[in-house]
C-alpha cells in the first residue's frame, strides 16, 4: 500500500499536473498539528451553495465520548437535513439524510468535504514536503492520484489554505480566526463545480443560558 | 407473548405521560367550529419566539429567538435575530427567505413541499390547520390550553414528522407553542412569549422593499 503511494507520488508531481512547479524541501510536518480542528460541541452557521441553489442552516461539530466525530446540519427553522459520523478510525457512517439529499453523489461530496474540515489525512503517510515561492506545501497523497496539500507559510505559523488536486486543482479550503484550535471561520470551494460551503462559528453560550 | 402484554400495557400509559392533564375532546366537529370561529377574531399576532431545537440522540440543543408576526389572511414574518440572523416572509403564494448572505424569493406553488410547508405555518396560527387534509387531528384539552395532536397522513411529510403538536391558549384561542416530533427523532419547540393580539400591523413588514 505504501509502495503505491509513492507510486502515486511520483505521478502527482510528474509532468501535467497542476504541482508539477513544486521544489522539493525539507519540512516538518508535524506541525501542520496546530492547525488540526479540536472539535468538542461546537456550532457553526453554515451556507451552502451548489449549482445556483442556496442552503442556509446550522451545523454542528461534536466530540462523542467514544471518541468519533458526529456533524448535523439542520435548517435554521429546526429541520435536520443530514447526520454523519467518522469513527475514532475515521470510519464513515451516515446516520441520517432527507430524502432529498440521499443521493450517492452527495453524500460522497459531502464526506470527502468533511474529511477536508476535520484534516483527516494528516494522521496519513507519508506527508511530503515542498517549497514554492515563500510557501511550504504539505502534501498527503491517496490512492486516486490525487493529494491533500497544506499550504503554509515558510515558517508554518499560518495555515495559508488547503488544496486537493492531482492533475489540477478540484478544492480549497481556508481556515481562519482559529480561537483555542477552534476555526472562526471555514470556507470550502470546489473548483470544478460550482459548490461552497462556507461556516461561521457560533457564541451560542449566551443563547443556551 | 410477555412482551406484547407488556407492551399493551404500556402504550397507553405512554401516551397519558405524552400529554400529562390532557383529557381527549370527542366533539372535534364541534371543537373545529368553535377554533374556527373564535380565531378568527385574531386579525393580527405580534410576538417574540424562542426555538428550542433538540437533536435527540447526540443529547444536544440550540437555542434561537426572535420576533414573530402574522396578519389575515396569510401573512407571515419570522425574524431570528439571537444567535443568527435569517428572515422569512410569507405573503400569499410568495415566500421570501433572507439571511447574511442571500435573499430568496420563490412562488410556494412551484413545489409540492413548499406548499404544505407553507400551509403548515399559516394555517397553524390562523386556525385553520384542523382542516388540513394532509394530517390527522385529535383534540386534547387541559385547564388553560387546547392541545391539537396533527399526524401526517400525507407521504412526504411523514417523512419529516411524525407529529405536530400545536398547544393554544383557551380564552384568547390563539397559539402559543407548537412542538415539532420529527421522524428522524428530534425536536422543535416554539414557544411563543409577549403575545400581543390584534396590534395594528402595516403590510410593510411582509415585504423586503
């Protein structure tokens, strides 16, 4: 498996893709750690667009005490539109989908969109290490040729973005305003569709009281 | 054999904790003339809300509030202001939905769910509801409050509930909660709060301009 990987690593970075510029470096991966998402209970507004229809709701991040990753996403009125869960193992399980999103299409869209928030694929290896211009690219390779790079600055203080690609470039995500290893503020956008997700963490503190 | 005698045995003790001091109304003809009658006295609601949303199994709720409007015949304005900010409007066929990001206007009549979503809300706070075909109706009444138990008899909304309680204020016949039992298990509570009846309400406020 890991020899396929490499493999695979070799064809990213090969002529045609969208990497191909990428300069071998040395980097420290880990850390890359800082920037991981330390999900407890935590609610977001979300909005969601995707081939001119626009979602809006909230969606929620929590910490079960078995350790998995359990994401809801409801209308702002109250109705629940999807439930999900990653296992301690990152299994994927979906618990719950309306009708109207229970398509093959989507939910794999939206697991692998999820995999990107929770920065699954920086508990993979091998993470390889690159340089372009004053930017280090991360980049974690999976079976389909294509790869996870996280993009930083030189001195990885700031996460610059999150691409995945092979040949080109299908998705960036952005990260900000992190507070105690929580992000402010996600935006995911697809670049061969038109699909963004974009998420605003809530104070819900006062509210619940 | 033990398990479906226990099993009688529960169900209608379930159903007395469901709807503790309620006692069943047998006249509901009756009690339909009377609701039908007496709400129709209310020209116009002007209320403050508080949603209680319940994701049952993942033991989590949000808190939202706002402000609530309705003027006779259909008009709708629900505005969440506390801990995000999205508006809808219902006038007539037209449904407008405003959030931080987007405005939406759609014809209710161009989709099948919209429409009942639309009647649902109307009808709930102009009395009318007990007529709605797309449900089932059962009265209950305790000292101060009619219970209305609706259950979906039409197919895709028993996909999103299994029933709608709707709990209004004996003397004045107007709403003031309306419980939401989802089929996938959850909850949404509105409470209605600082009722005011037939306040002078301008048509205004159920446009955007």
């Amino acid at each position: 498996m890991r020899f396929l990987l490499l493999i695979n690593c070799f064809l990213l970075f090969s002529c045609g893709s969208a990497y191909k510029t990428l300069v071998p470096a040395e980097g420290d991966p880990g850390c890359l750690q800082k920037f991981k998402p330390r999900f407890t209970t935590n609610w977001y507004e979300a909005n969601v667009d995707v081939m001119g229809n626009h979602i809006s709701g909230l969606m929620l991040f929590k910490l079960m005490p078995d350790s998995s990753m359990r994401i809801a996403f409801t209308s702002k009125s109250g109705l629940k539109f999807l439930d999900f869960e990653f296992t301690k193992n990152g299994q994927f399980k979906s618990h719950y989908v309306i009708d109207n999103l229970n398509k093959k299409v989507v939910i794999n869209t939206l697991r692998k969109d999820f995999e990107i928030i929770l920065m699954h694929s920086l508990d993979e290896w091998p993470i390889l290490s690159y340089s372009k211009s004053d930017l280090y690219y991360y980049a974690v390779p999976d079976p389909d040729n294509e790869a996870d790079y996280y993009v930083t600055s030189w001195d990885c203080t700031n996460l610059v973005r999150v691409e995945q690609g092979g040949r080109k470039k299908v998705l960036e995500a952005f990260f900000r305003n992190y507070d105690n290893r929580i992000p402010g503020e996600i935006t995911l956008n697809h670049t061969t569709f038109n699909m963004k997700i974009s998420l605003i963490k809530l104070d819900i503190e006062n509210a619940n009281q | 054999m033990r398990s479906l005698i226990l099993f009688l045995w529960l169900a209608p003790l379930n159903l007395l904790a469901q709807y503790n001091n309620f006692t069943e109304i047998s006249d509901i003809s009756g009690f339909k003339k009377k609701f039908n009658d007496e709400s129709a006295k209310i020209k116009s609601i002007s209320s403050n809300f508080e949603q209680e949303k319940e994701l049952t199994i993942l033991s989590e709720k949000i808190i939202s509030k706002g402000e609530f409007r309705f003027k006779r015949e259909n008009k709708i304005r629900i505005e969440y202001l506390d801990p995000f900010y999205y508006l809808m409007i219902i006038n007539g066929d037209k449904m407008i939905i405003k959030d931080d990001q987007n405005e939406t206007t759609m014809n209710v009549r161009s989709n099948k769910l919209f429409q009942q979503v639309n009647n649902i809300m109307v009808e709930s706070v102009n009395g009318t509801i007990i007529d709605n075909e797309d449900f089932s109706v059962r009265i209950f009444e305790d000292a101060s409050r009619y219970l209305m138990e609706m259950t979906p008899v039409d197919k895709t909304l028993k996909g999103f509930f299994n029933t709608i309680l709707i709990y209004a204020d004996k003397e004045s016949f107007s709403v003031t909660q309306i419980l939401m039992n989802e089929s996938s298990g959850d909850t949404t509570l509105i409470k209605f709060v600082n009722r005011n009846l037939n306040a002078q309400l301008s048509d205004e406020i159920f446009t955007l301009n």
